[in-house]
C-alpha cells in the first residue's frame, strides 16, 4: 500500500490451480445473491502474467476474469478462464483492451454469475451467463465425495508465471449482497 498510496498492489504469484504461493485477496460469500466490483491497473508483459477479479472456491474450481497479454494480437485483452472440476474452458472471447484502468464486476445470483467491465465508459458484458453452481460445497461432494473447503470466495489476485516480478495495482474491492 506504500508503493501507490490508496491503491492495494499485488505481486503476481503462481497459478490459482497452484498449491503454493498464490496472490490472493479474498472474501468469503455471504449470500447466494451478490456483486463485486473492483478498478485494476495492469501492464503485463506477456501473456504469463494475469491480474483481474475470480470467484473461487478451491484450486480446481473457479472463474477467472482475468486482463493479460495477447502475443498474436500485440496487445492487452480481458477474458473468462473457468476451471471446472480441472476441466479448463473459456468463458468469452479475448475483448482488446486500451491502456491504463479497467474496472471488473461480476454479479452472481444464485447459479448464475455474469461478468462485466468499464474502461473509459459504459459497462460492457464480458461473455455471457456463465454457470456457478460448480462453486459450491453440494457440487463439489458428488464430485469428490466429500468437501475439500469451507465455502466459495470472490477475490482480485495477479500471477507471474515468467519472471515473478510483474504486480496489479488495486483501488478498491467492493462487495454488495443483493436483495
């Protein structure tokens, strides 16, 4: 918090299917029925080196909206990764993104939970409705047969998979239980 003041900067870590060395905020949901939003400032380098806003409930389940770098295209993109069960699917298509700022939102309600951004403007879908259920304790016994965790969590996180040095810069993580 001293290298930008009012701003929360995290240091990319490992993968979030890593079982070491995450960079992870993250809080636990309160309600089946809820929005987070969060502001990031992000250069990556390459396309090893993510930062955005994921809902996750253990290292084989989660939903990533994540900013990195497209080397075929040259430039910033934001997409949807969603790891079901170790079974990895993209939840959009790569949206390019201009320098600086962007703002991340997801909403979930219930089984659901869509995704949306803001660079400069209005709010934008980023892919459509995209399935949550797979976040829960119930999926996740019939799947293993037992809890491997103690509930889903809604987080902003960065990861360097190439020199471990590049970092996201943070201006707030809201929470808002829907009613």
């Amino acid at each position: 918090m001293t290298a930008r003041p009012g701003w929360l900067r995290l240091y990319g870590g490992q993968s979030l299917s890593s079982h070491h060395r995450q960079t992870l905020f993250a809080r636990r949901w309160e309600s089946f029925c809820f929005a987070a939003e969060t502001k990031l400032d992000f250069a990556p380098q390459n396309f090893q080196q993510t930062a955005g806003l994921v809902l996750f409930y253990d290292t084989c389940n989660w939903m990533y909206a994540f900013v990195t770098w497209d080397e075929e295209k040259n430039t910033r993109i934001l997409q949807i990764l969603r790891c079901d069960n170790k079974d990895f699917s993209y939840g959009s298509e790569a949206v390019p993104l201009a320098d600086g700022e962007v703002t991340l939102e997801v909403t979930v309600e219930r089984e659901t939970a869509q995704f949306r951004f803001a660079q400069n403007g209005a709010w934008q879908a980023l892919g459509g409705p995209q399935p949550a259920d797979h976040l829960s304790d119930d999926y996740i016994e019939t799947r293993r047969g037992r809890c491997a965790f103690t509930g889903a969590m809604v987080s902003i996180c960065a990861q360097d998979m190439d020199v471990h040095r590049s970092f996201a810069d943070f201006a707030y993580f809201d929470y808002q239980e829907i009613t």
